[in-house]
C-alpha cells in the first residue's frame, strides 16, 4: 500500500516538517493533524495520503481503513531547476528552486504489532 508524489514544486526542508509529525500515526489521527496544522505543505500530502487509502482499498482488498499505520514517510530530494538572477556589473547569480519526491507506505496495524514481536 504506497503512493508516490514525484516532483512537487516544493523545499524537502520545508515538507520534512509536516511528514514528521505525521510519521508512526494512524491514518485518522494523520487526516485529523493535516486538517490543522497551518503549513501549505499539508495540501498535497493530505491528497497523497487519501490516495494511499484508496490504493489499499481497490488493491489490497482492505476493509477498514482506520486499521491502517503509515509505516514509512520519507521526503528526498527531487529535480532541482537552476536559475539565475542578474547582478551588479553585469554577472549573475544562481537560483536554485528544489523540488520534493515524496513516499508514503502504509500497513495494517495487526501487521506492524507482530513485526514488533
């Protein structure tokens, strides 16, 4: 049960922050600390974790998804666009705009207690 959000025009740092606090947590208690966290990363992370969801309902055949644990949330480093911006007597400097690739797995919590074990 994986989704993959590649490219999202956003800094690692930045996304890092908010996949963090939702690491470890159930997907209720993750939809519930995305709803209210003031960060503008949670929009796409929140959809990434709704998409998770229905990949393991049409995939793996789950019926309760409130079972279900995110297990790995990881932020890399993506594509990073180089620009440049011009200054004083004729040079430039560089301007780097990063982008997130994101990854998110989620298993079910019966699983994750006897992997414990």
């Amino acid at each position: 049960m994986k989704a993959i959000l590649n490219n999202y025009r956003q800094s690692p740092r930045k996304m890092r922050l908010v996949v963090d606090a939702v690491k470890g947590k159930t997907v209720a208690q993750a939809q519930a600390m995305l709803a209210l966290m003031p960060k503008i990363a949670t929009v796409p992370l929140r959809k990434l974790l709704e998409s998770a969801v229905a990949n393991a309902k049409e995939n793996q055949k789950v019926t309760n998804a409130g079972a279900l644990v995110i297990t790995d949330f990881r932020v890399d480093p993506g594509v990073v666009l180089k620009r440049s911006m011009p200054r004083a007597h004729g040079s430039a400097y560089q301007i780097l705009k990063r982008t997130s690739k994101v990854t998110l797995v989620l298993s079910e919590a019966s699983s994750k207690l006897k992997a414990k074990s």
